[in-house]
C-alpha cells in the first residue's frame, strides 16, 4: 500500500492570499465537535492549546484528525519546549508548533532543532504514525514534510523578546512569530495600550517583517480587530476562540429571548 504526497502546508498557502490576512483561532475545548464547528466556519487554521486549557496530547490527537479531514490547519500550541510532546503531536499529524515564550535566539534555535530532522534538528522518525500515513506513504515524503511544510510559530511575550524579534525570526526553522501582547504588557507592569508596549511591539512587527519572516497577533472576533491587525502589520490572526465564540453567542441569544415578553 502506498499513500499519496500529505497536501501543502494550509497555513503555508493561507498566508499567501491577496486579499487579506490568515485567520485562525483558538482551539480549546476537548470536543472533536468544536473542531469541525471551527473548520465549517471557514477559518484558515485552528491553534489547539494545550497551554492555557485542560486538553490532553490524545484530546489534541483527535482534534488533529478532524482538522486535517475538515480542512482547516491544525496548528498545536504546546506548554514549554518539550522534545517528547513536539514529536508526539507532529506525528499526530499537526501542520505546526507553536511555542509560548520564546524570548532568546537560543530558545529559537533549540525550539527549530526539535521540530526538524536531522541534520536540520533532533526530531526522530516515526513514519507510521498518522503524519506518514501509517507507513504508507514513503519515507522521503514523511521526512519532506516534516523538513519543508510544518511550521514553527514562537510566540514573543516579553519586552526582551519584542527587541530581539528580528534575529529570532532569522533563525532556521522558524517560520513566523506570533505577539502575546497580554503577557508583554504584563510582564511590564503595563498595559496593552501604553505607548512603550505599542512602541516594543511596532519594532517588533518592523523587524520581523524585515528577516522576510510573516508575523501575527491574537485579536477578538469583529472586522474592526481584523483591520487593526492588518493595519499594524500582521499577516496573520487569531480571531478569539471556541470557548468565547460559543459564549458570546450563546449570551447573545439570551439576551434576545428576554427582549420577548408575554403580552
């Protein structure tokens, strides 16, 4: 039995539209179902967060497997750099990793080394996993991918980070950065508003932009965040998350069920 070459990276092909930014969002309820809901949604990829919620690498292994049948990129946002869960979840067939915290050229580059194979990385090969088909799809094809489609996303969420946004986007295998600004301004003692964060992180868009890396934002759910994020330089987005979108809708149908009264 022999599979057919993976298909291109949906992330990869979402950010070379024309006519606007990628957008994403959150994944982080445990449901399979809430995977699908985001993919018949229309969204270009789905970043499953293992770090700010109670999802299991097997929760996240199945939200992988509706993603890529649905056909929205899953992206898994894991915890802190470990080699054994980044291996688990890209032969699990995610399209990517991103990291939270990544502050350092040599976190960057320690980050790359585990998502790549050698003699680019340290990743092991694990070829009947899901990411290869099961062993149907050939070796060369399963290592292909691994080295030229997935994709390393770090996330820049301190004020160090923000100054040393370009040389981290240089760094082999890193494939776009994403700004944490809740956590920049936080770490900072400020807020996402104050006129030093907005500074820390224009440079840092300015620069990445300038290393030819694509960078992105987590934003809400309305076009006016949207044109925000484009307007700041942002080839990417995260238009809210499951949990909130399901939230907010179901708050918005209350309140227009309460607006009937009897009589």
């Amino acid at each position: 039995m022999s599979a057919l070459p993976r298909p291109a990276s949906l992330f990869k092909a979402a950010l070379e539209r024309a006519d606007g930014p990628a957008i994403g969002t959150w994944v982080k309820i445990p449901a399979m179902e809430s995977m699908e809901l985001v993919a018949l949604a229309g969204f270009d990829f789905a970043v499953i967060d293992l770090e700010h919620s109670a999802m299991s690498i097997e929760s996240a292994y199945r939200q992988i497997g509706v993603a890529l049948f649905a056909g929205v990129s899953p992206i898994v946002r894991i915890p802190s750099l470990d080699s054994g869960v980044v291996q688990r979840v890209l032969d699990a067939g995610a399209e990517g990793i991103m990291l939270p915290h990544v502050d350092t050229v040599a976190e960057a580059k320690a980050a790359a080394a585990a998502v790549r194979f050698p003699p680019r990385g340290t990743r092991g090969v694990g070829s009947t996993s899901r990411a290869g088909a099961w062993g149907a799809l050939p070796r060369e094809e399963y290592l292909r991918y691994g080295q030229e489609e997935v994709v390393l996303i770090a996330q820049i969420e301190s004020a160090a980070a923000a100054r040393a946004a370009g040389a981290i986007a240089s760094v082999d295998g890193v494939d776009a950065l994403l700004i944490g600004a809740a956590d920049l301004s936080t770490s900072e003692g400020r807020t996402e508003d104050d006129p030093e964060v907005v500074a820390l992180i224009a440079g840092a868009i300015r620069d990445c932009r300038a290393a030819g890396v694509p960078i992105g934002n987590a934003g809400g759910a309305s076009a006016a965040s949207v044109q925000a994020a484009v307007d700041a330089g942002y080839l990417f987005t995260m238009m809210s998350n499951d949990a909130s979108l399901l939230g907010s809708a179901a708050a918005a149908a209350v309140r227009a069920g309460r607006t009937v009264t009897y009589g």
